[in-house]
C-alpha cells in the first residue's frame, strides 16, 4: 500500500533572511493541533518505526475508513514511512485498532471492557508469545476512532510504547460546540472571518473544510455542533435548508458528530404559516411534531433543537404568557419519539425586570426544577452575567438538583480582546469548573454539577460558543486553537488541568522541546491573569465599549435598557466604586449555597478578584497590600499591560523553536495587544479618576491620550455584530 | 545559503482510496499558478539543473529582495535543489537578473534596451567565451520582478532555455483590481467568502495573504488594486482607515503594486463636516486638496480615486447641477500635483431617464470628450449593460478619441453562475478586445482604444472586478483563478488569444501532460459559448433573478425603477420577443459607427448571437438554421445543457492527471451547474412559453418542474448582496 501523505510546497517568505538553521516546517496553522510532521528525534523515531511495523485494523465501516486514512496520515507523516496494514500478525510489533467483540482470541483477555460505555477506548501494550502489540480496542467504531487519536497523540508528544494502559471514558454526554453562524455566513463575536458553512454552495458542493473540521473535534472528542447562531432564522428549518443540513450531517456522522440547530420559537408562525407560536395550542403542538418527524427522517441520528427565548428580543413563550418549562416541554415533546434533545439557554434577562440582572434566571428557573422532560437540558453560561473575563460561578450551578444544567462557555473572545489578544481561556474554563457550589457541602464543584455525579443526572453536557471561522488557520490567533482544544478535552474530562491541556497542546502544535515548552506553557496560563487586570481587575466586570465589546467603554450610560450599560455594573460615584450585591445592595448573593454568600459578603473572606463584583467600596478603602482601591485599581491596570511585555519577551525568545511563519504572527498580534492593554489602563484610569478625584498611583505610567480621546474612538466596523440584510 | 522552501504535510483525505499510482501533490488550490512543486519530467529536470547552476542576483533594493525569495522558492522547489546565488561567474551555467546598467560588461553589448518602458524587461540566453547564462534585465527593478516571473513560467511550463530571446513590455499602463470589497468584509458580487481585507487587524496585523496577493498580482503583471467598493463608504477616507491602507500599500509597493481608493463624492459633506459636495464650491475644492495631500503624505505613490458618481443611489455632482466633467476634474486638480489619477467610471444611468439605459453613458460622456484633464480616465464596462454573458461592446469605445478609456471587465461571475460555474472568461474578454468599432475604419478594433494605440493616448488602463476572497484557494472555483490570471496577462498584453492563456494556466497550475492540457483548454474554451447558451441565448440578456442575481427570473417585472427588471429586457409579448435597438425602436444603435449599426441593425448580418439583443422579433420569425426562433431558443437553452455534460465528461477523463483533491472538487461544482443550466433552460422556456404558446421543440428535454415552481424559488442569502449594519 502506498503511503497517503502527500507534501505540498508551502510558500512563504518575507522573513527567510531570518530563517534558523534548525529545519522547521513552515504552517499556515490549518492543521490544527493534527500536525503530523515527521517525528524530529531519531531516536523515538527508529523505535517507534520498529514498534509498529505494520497495522491491523479490523473492519470497513465509514468510522473505519476514517480510522484508516486518519492512520495513513497520521502514521505515515509522524514515522515517515509507507504505513502496511495487514491482518493480525503473531509476530507482532503491530498496532491493532479493533472493536473488542473482534480482537483476535488471544489479545482478548488482556482486557475487561466493564463500564467503557460507548463511547470509551482501552489502548494497551500486549506482550503475548513474547510478541509485542499495541491495542487500541473499544466497544463501538466511535470508541476507536477516539482511541486512535489518542494513539496518534502518543506518538506526537513522544511518549513511550512500552507500558502503555489507557482507559478513557467522557466523563460528559454532550460535548458540542455552539456556532453562532447566521446564514449569510456573518458570525455573532465571530472574530476568525466568517461562517466556514457556505450556505449557498450546499449540499452539492462539500468543502473540504467540513472534514478537516469533523477529525477536529473528533480528535478532542466534541460530539455534536449546533450549526446556527442562538439569534436564530426559522428558514434553517425550511426544506431548502434542511437538505444542506444533511449534507453536513453526513459529512459529520462517521466521525460520531451529530448536528444539532437552533430553533427559533416563532418558526411555526414565520415559516409554517400559523398565526401563533403559543406552546400550549394545538396546532403548534402538532407542527413542532411534523417539523420533528420531518428532520428525523432525513437526520435520523439529528441531535436536537437549541433554544434561546425571551432574551434578548428573542420570542418565545412568555410572548404568549406561558413559561419557559412550557417551552422547553413542547418541543421536548415533539423530540422525544426520536431520541432527541432540546437544550434550552438559561441565558434570559428583561428590560421589564428591575431587579439585578444577575439575578434573573437563577429567579426565572429555579422554581421550575425537576418540571422539565427528560431530554431536556439546561443550558447555563459560566457566570450570570455575559462571559467576562472573571466571573463568579453562576448560581445556577447545584441549584437545580433535579435537572441536567449543561455549561455554556465561550470559546470565541468576545470580551477578551477578540482574535488579537492571546488568553488561554482552559484557565478560565478550569476556575470555573472547580468552583464549590457547598450545595451538596464542601467539594460540590461545578464540575460534578456539569458531569452529572453530584445528583446522578441522566444526562449531561458542555458547550463552547465556537471561535471558528474560515481564516486558514480557523482560529485567526494561532493560539486560539489551544482554546477549541482545551473546551473539547474539558468537556471530556472536566477534571483536566489547564496546565495538562497547555502542555499537550504546545507539543501537538509547535514542539517537544522543554525549552519551548515550559516558558510558553507559563505565558500561557498566566495570560488569563493578564487580561483581567488590563480590563477588569478586582471584579469590575462588562465595562466595555457599546455593542461590538471591542476595548473600553465604562462611560458608556446612554443605551436604552439599562443593563445594557457599563455604568449599570461599575456604579462609580464620588463616594466609590462597584455592584453591591450583598443583603444591603441587590441581594445576589442569597442565589448561593450560606457558605460562598457568607464568603463573598465577608470583605475578609472575599477574594480580591471579585471585590467589586459584590461590593461597592469607597475609593479609599484599604486592599490587603495596604493601598487604596484607587492605588490598587491602576496597579491592577499596570500588572496587565507589565504582563503582556512578559509575554513579548518571553515570546521573542522562542524564535529559535517556532518556524518563522508563526512566530511573526504570535508577535505581530502580541504587539496589537500591548497597545490594547495600555489604551485599556489609560481609558479606564482616566475615566474612574473624574469619579475619585484622586492621584494615579506612582507605579502606573501616566496614560498616553486624554480622556476624552479616548471617548472619542470609534469602531463601526468592528467584526462580531450581525449586519441586517435588506 | 540553505533552500528556503518548506515543505508541509497537506492533510487530505476520503478520496484515497481511490488514488492513482502517479504522484501529485494534493493541492488546496492556494499557491495559484506559482505552483513550484518539482518538475516531473526527469530529462527536463537535469537541464534546468545543468543550465542554471547558481544565480547571480544584483542589488538589495526591497524588490529585489523579493525576486531573491521569489527565487528561492521558485528555483528551490522547481528543481529541488539548493539555490546558490554569488557573483557573476564567467564559467557560465549562471541565471543573471540585473539591471541593464548593473551587467557585467561583456552581457551588456548582447541588449538593445531602445524603447524598454519602466516595465518591460528581456529574457535572453547568451553564449559569451564558450559559457551560457540566462539573463534576464530591464531598466528599473519591476520590470526584473516582471521578468523574473516570465522566467519561472519558462521552468513551469517546461520551455527550452537554449534559444531564449523574450522583449515584453506591457501595452497598458494602468493594470488593476477593483475590488468592491466594503469595510465590513462583505464583497459586494463577491462568491469566493469575504474580503482579504481585516481592516479590523490592520494596520497592526499584516496577514501573509497580503503578500502572496501581491505576489500573484506582479506574476501576472498587474499593477494597482482599487481597495474598496465602488458604491463607497467615506470612513475610507479617514486618518483612521488611511493608516490601514497606508500599511497594505507597504506591503505592495515592492511588487510594484499602488493603491487606489474609492472615493466617495459626498465625502466633504460626511466626513469633512462640510454641507456641500458641490464640485464648483470653494471649500470643497480645498477639502479635495487638502485630503489628497494627506493621502500622500502617508503614501507617495498612492495611485488615485475610482469614482462611482450619480448611478445607482450613489451620490454626485448632478446633485447639485453639475456635472460628471465637473466631478471628475474637481478631484483630478486635487491629485494632480501629486501625479494622482481619477479613474471616473462611465457606469451611469438613471432612473428619470426614461430612453433605453444602453444609451445613456453614451449620451452622458461624448459631448465631454476632450474636456477632461490629463490625470482622468474614464472606465468603461465592456458592455452597455452589465456584464452579461454576452453583450455587444460598448458603443463608448472608439467614440471618444480624445479621452482615454479604461477598460472595466468584470472577473467575478455576478451573471455567470456565481463562483460554482466553470466560465472561461478570458474567451469573452477576448471577444470584446477583438471587436472593431470602426471609429477609424476597419481594424479599429476595442483593443486599440484600450491601448491607446487608436488615438495616441497619453495614458491607458484596464480595471477587473476581482473574484478574490477569503477561500482558502481565493476564487472559489479552482478554475476561476484562470480568470484572475488572464484578466492580469489581457491587461498586460490585450492581444493575446484565450487559448494562449487557458493554455498557460493550465500548465502553471495542473500538468504540462497534452493529454490533460489540449482536453481541458478545449473545455475551457467552450465554456463561454455553453453559459450564453444556457442562460441568455440569442441575444437576451439581463433575465437574473432580482437583486443577487443568481438563477433565471425572466418574470420579474415588479421592481420600481423600470431598467432593473428583466421584462424591461426581453420585452417579450404574444408577438415575440427582443428589444428593439433599431430606428424603429430604442435606436441604441445609432451610437455605433455606421459600419457597425449597418451589421447589426440588418437581420441578414447581425450575428445571432445578438438577434434579441437589438431586435424585437416574431416567435416564428425563421433563423438561420431554418427553424422558428422559438425552437431555435430551445435548441440553443438544450445546447448549453449539453455542453456541460461534455464538460462533465471531459473531466471525468482526466483523473488520471490531477490531484484526487481538485479533481473531486470540480467534479462536485461541474455536477451544481448542470443542474442550473436545466433550471435556466426549464424556467426561462416554460416562462416565454406563456407568450409564445407554442410546443417545445422536440429536441429539448421537457421540464423537470412547473414554472410556478420556477417563479417559487427564493434565496434570501445569495451571496454577494451588501448587508446593511445597525
């Protein structure tokens, strides 16, 4: 057989002058994290090339066939080789890749396949007859898909043959990816270009995108993608769409990816001809069915509808004067016979509701606990307002024992600086999902919430709101990719450090070597840090400028919804600054479980990082280091902008272990990001200064333009808001 | 010196089964015809190998630094070898780029450099003392890039270099992109994603696609790019947004390339705080002036302003009594000091005008011949219209003998089946060059005006509406690059033939193999004449479907400005169909020179190809062929069907000599217009059927849906429609 890898003349110049003599393989970053250059060490090499001689691979189902070709890829570009497959040979120094049910008899007992659910892979080395194999084995065809994968990481990351003895089990059910593509291919908080779904060219042309995007997240194990944005247009459910959904489904489904869409609540109104939407009536009842039977019948393993209603000017049955548990329940309804699932946003807030919006769906869901069919799930953002850069644990969280709360992180910056700014957001996803909930007592984190153990829930799930576009690199910062492979291995395994996640991406991306590594695998945990002190150190929080979110804006105080406002979250006064939502303010806190309100209420107890965030504080008031807020605000602001100079260094100095092409590309960005981070202290200090009156701490470097300059900067092009089609 | 070329694992797969045993390398179509993948002709290899040994580079000017790398990567990949440049070597075996002033003596005598503009270049093999070398040289840097890319083209397409001897010098000046590309990404008519241009990034971020867009822009010859739409956004004029366009312009100017911007008339109005934009106005006059010494300040060869004034909702000087000549010099005296030029684009037509929109430029520009200054050209589309897939040329060419006329070719397929048909539009291009306006007798053809050759013009320019996007391979359709690339080598050279050029192409970017190339130029060449056919036969033209275009909508007539509606085209009633153009109707034709209005106004002479074009004809009027016009439309609509299934045939036969990657992906789009070419054929004679009350010929395959089906086809989201922001 012939080896499948083809090379390909990748063109790049500009800085050659510059080129190392370490050979490098210059990326474009549309690999990914699956970078299946030849292995560098010759050592690991020769041994690896002697450990897998030949390949058995058991089977010819389409997951198969995609087993097969990710090996020929995978195997011939890491070992350089012609990979041979070959039926099982006792002789061994084989990889075997088999379901266990056909596993040659005498590798069969080396394994107890009790408890790998479908999902699971078992990948072992065997000696047998003084043979030696490596088995990938598992259940079900998707369970060896991900084994191989993992296989293929070992051999990236350089690791030993020897004694290898795996068992990885997803520890959630649904792991999706949310894509908040419209259907003219603008992206909402898109930064990354545009929607890689071509409408328009679908189903009869298949980019080869769709597939490089399916081995994606079949390599971390996302399962499922909700095609369209929350904001939904009904016409994703018309005929005329239903049949490219399909095409992709087909695309997706070897790879164990189901298609889920978002259902917009007065579909049956706007494409189905019926004058209402309310969940209750008949005829909406029935078309919701129809629609359902309709999808299964060309989708049949379609995984289900996701819904944001009353939201946001979304409709939805309160428009009706019914709850949200009535629509859910409808359309779960309407699912049910077909296995699928509706996946209902908890995301909800009004303008028409004074109270905190904090507050809101704790209110709104809470009291609808254990009411929702089974294949409901509720779908929870990280923190009760919108994706900060810090947020506290949503309340939610362990609140509802009795109904599966699915997470919903953003994987795509748009409060973080967009595609330009490099945050490793696995840190942020990590704080989140080891936050203690105390509902259950001490050690009841969010991640036993997420999993389901903490009430042995049915069903569980996470999602990440996807920062994919069709720049080549698909993530427009090359380190963007470590944020879609961090939420996949998260949503596998919850429990996963963000350190781990670094040090596995780094090496499948870049290099084994230490010495690139350990100083970049630090920049990046600590640039999630950096970031919250550039823009919204101790607890300050959607302090950003109007609409497109792109750099500060806490002046902001003229948009017609209230909550709408920075001016809303910061309350800067002369007397101080910050969102009181202790007994005395909003009363937030009393949505958490008596041990985290009492420790965030305590000034003493109360993490620094969420100081304002909870309290409003005089200026004056004294930090544990002993200055004042106000000082401490700007050293904030200065620790942000020094840590992202760190970062350029450290950076510069990784010239040697990064082909030039994206080295350039790191530091062009990192430069963009200084600027950003300074013009984020300056416009923010300035602002709060008219508030406090006070001095600027020494140690911060004194702003650079006015403060009315400052207000004066405007982005109406900026990307991430959906444009109107006429 | 190391080889700078890198090679990367290009990740392909689900067609590997099915690869042949010849070895390609996959491509995803993004290195364009600079395919430098090594030659596979072992014979032809060794000579390249024996006849350029080493390179003699003179100078370190930051074009030549770019013919170095250009070198490096060309020479390097093509002939997999190290590229060793050093001094000139008197052995010989040597590739020699210099300016003619910078020649080793002995070369020098072997040029005659009379007559070589700027830009033009030699490329000439020379034995000298028993040594060969290739040389190539021009009077000023750009022509040697220019040269330097001719000479790769000699190693790509496998030419002998013993008896070079190449003088090429371009016979237009201004060689340029339009691009309607809008500050939000979206390209107006553009099917190939969205623009390359992140203004959001820049000017911090320069995105490698920049410099490999200038790359394949000098390797074709083209030497400005129009940045920004034509239907203008004034921000574009902004410091803000000048900064932006200031570091794209660094990035070109070693390429040769200038920038150009649309301008926007009312811009002294929107963004000078100015209340008129009327051309005669004091203020404004200076708002001009100071503007384009700002621009040029920030670059100082920044190439001039595309104009789009009173067409289309666009604002302009009719707005305030005035004139296009007073726009167009307002603007032309505000650059001139600078050595700016207006291009002020001819496309003009008005909805209060009440005569036949053909006529209306005409009419407009003709009186002003001679009146405009020296730095004004006046673009003008091939075509009356509006780049239909056939259209007579436009009666402007040859009629204004003292005002040089730019020509504006469309390269992306807004009437031509979007980015999922295979047109070979150099074909048409050819076609209207070809075509003699008779204006100084006979020969006189549109290629003379466009060169200035007709009338000794001072200046000359060809614009092409760029079919560039954010795809990976830039233009959608992997043969669409052919259009790119001949526009570019037309504008350089406006006689050379179609052929000429799908042949070039098609070696550059597939396979030097004749038994792929002479299949596929003939397919490339019948393209053309298959899309006319079935789309709008015998003349008919402007049919589309309203607003994005795309597909048949001969029934639209409900538009409220008359000239947008198909029904104001085809006029096709109980008695027939055409528009009448003649005497007896529009007298379109008049504006011709006599010869020309005598052939096409005689039904004896007018070609048939453009019968309904200019002429109102019977449904039984008799055509050549002896059948009625009705069966004649049919046969042609089926023709064009049947083309196609050639095409489909003719591809299928060359998988043998391309990647399984291109090949498949043709394959699928081949396969998409087939099926819209039946749509076209079913839905435009099912339609004309309701006037024409006649049979389908017998020929025709019957309809496969009702016309009320046709009529019920609705695409909200074509792509290529300008959204509007919020």
């Amino acid at each position: 057989m012939r080896q499948s890898i083809k090379l390909k003349v990748r063109y790049f110049f500009g800085f050659f002058l510059f080129v190392s003599i370490a050979s490098f393989s210059m990326s474009n970053g549309y690999e990914l994290w699956l970078n299946y250059t030849k292995i560098s060490d010759e050592a690991t090499l020769l041994k690896y090339r002697s450990t897998i001689q030949t390949v058995f691979l058991e089977g010819t189902s389409e997951t198969q066939s995609v087993i097969k070709n990710e090996l020929e890829m995978g195997l011939g570009g890491l070992l350089d080789t012609e990979v041979v497959f070959q039926g099982f040979n006792k002789g061994g120094n084989q990889l075997i890749v088999s379901k266990y049910n056909d596993l040659p008899q005498e590798l069969k007992s080396s394994f107890i396949m009790d408890g790998l659910s479908k999902e699971g892979y078992k990948i072992k080395t065997i000696e047998s007859n003084g043979a030696s194999f490596v088995v990938v084995t598992a259940n079900e065809d998707i369970g060896l898909l991900y084994g191989t994968y993992n296989f293929l990481r070992l051999l990236q990351t350089h690791s030993a043959l020897e004694n290898v003895d795996i068992t990885e089990i997803p520890k959630v059910d649904v792991r999706v990816l949310n894509h908040w593509d419209n259907l003219d291919r603008t992206i909402e908080r898109g930064f990354a270009g545009f929607s890689i779904w071509n409408w328009h060219t679908l189903p009869g042309y298949i980019d080869q995108r769709y597939i490089d995007y399916a081995r994606a997240n079949a390599s971390v194990g996302i399962n499922g993608t909700v095609l369209t944005n929350v904001n939904a247009n009904a016409l994703i459910l018309t005929p005329q769409y239903l049949e490219k959904v399909k095409a992709l489904a087909e695309v997706f489904r070897p790879y164990g990816i189901k298609v889920y869409l978002t259902a917009r609540f007065s579909a049956p109104i706007e494409i189905g001809g019926l004058e209402t939407a309310d969940p209750l009536d008949a005829d909406v009842i029935q078309w919701w069915k129809d629609k359902a039977k309709e999808i299964y019948t060309m989708i049949p393993d379609f995984g289900g509808f996701v819904v944001k209603a009353n939201s946001e000017g979304q409709p939805g049955p309160q428009n009706y004067g019914r709850s949200h548990l009535d629509g859910a329940n409808l359309m779960a309804n309407a699912l049910e016979p077909f296995g699928g699932l509706v996946i209902w946003r908890a995301f909800v807030y009004s303008e028409h509701d004074p109270t905190d919006r904090a507050k809101q769906a704790y209110s709104e869901f809470v009291p609808e606990d254990g009411k929702f069919m089974d294949n409901v799930l509720l779908q929870v953002k990280n923190g009760a307002i919108d994706f900060q850069p810090r947020e506290p644990f949503h309340p939610l969280f362990g609140a509802m024992p009795k109904t599966p709360l699915m997470m919903e992180f953003q994987i795509t910056k748009e409060y973080l600086g967009f595609a330009t700014h490099l945050v490793f957001l696995p840190k942020l996803y990590e704080e989140v999902l080891q936050s203690d909930t105390y509902r259950k007592g001490k050690g009841s984190t969010v991640a036993k919430v997420i999993d389901g153990s903490l009430n042995n829930k049915k069903v569980s799930g996470m999602a990440g709101v996807s920062n994919v576009g069709n720049d080549i690199n698909w993530t427009g910062h090359p380190f963007g990719q470590a944020d879609w492979y961090g939420f996949g291995r998260l949503a596998w395994n919850p429990y996963m450090t963000a350190e781990d996640i670094a040090d596995e991406w780094l090496r499948l991306t870049f290099s084994n070597d230490e010495k690139f590594v350990e100083p970049v695998k630090q920049m990046m945990i600590e640039s999630r840090e950096a970031v919250v002190n550039y823009m919204n150190p101790l607890g300050l929080h959607h302090i950003f400028d109007t609409g497109h979110h792109y750099g500060p804006g806490p002046w902001v105080g003229n948009l017609s919804r209230p909550e709408w406002n920075p001016v809303y979250y910061h309350k800067a006064d002369s007397e101080g600054v910050g969102f009181d939502r202790t007994k005395t303010g909003s009363n937030a806190l009393s949505q958490y479980a008596p041990e985290v309100e009492k420790m965030f209420t305590d000034l003493k107890t109360c993490p620094e990082e969420y100081l304002l965030w909870f309290h409003h504080l005089p200026w004056d008031y004294t930090l544990k280091n002993g200055r004042t807020l106000w000082d401490g605000l700007g050293l904030k602001y200065q620790e942000g902008v020094d840590e992202v100079r760190d970062m350029i260094k450290t950076w510069e100095a990784m010239k040697p272990y990064v082909d030039d092409a994206r080295h350039h590309q790191v530091s062009m960005l990192l430069d963009i990001q200084l600027e950003e981070a300074i013009w984020w202290k300056d416009a923010c200090m300035l602002y709060f200064q008219t508030f406090s009156k006070m001095e600027f701490p020494r140690e911060m470097e004194k702003p650079e333009h006015t403060l009315d300059y400052y207000k004066s900067l405007k982005f109406p092009f900026a990307p991430g808001i959906r444009p109107r089609w006429d």
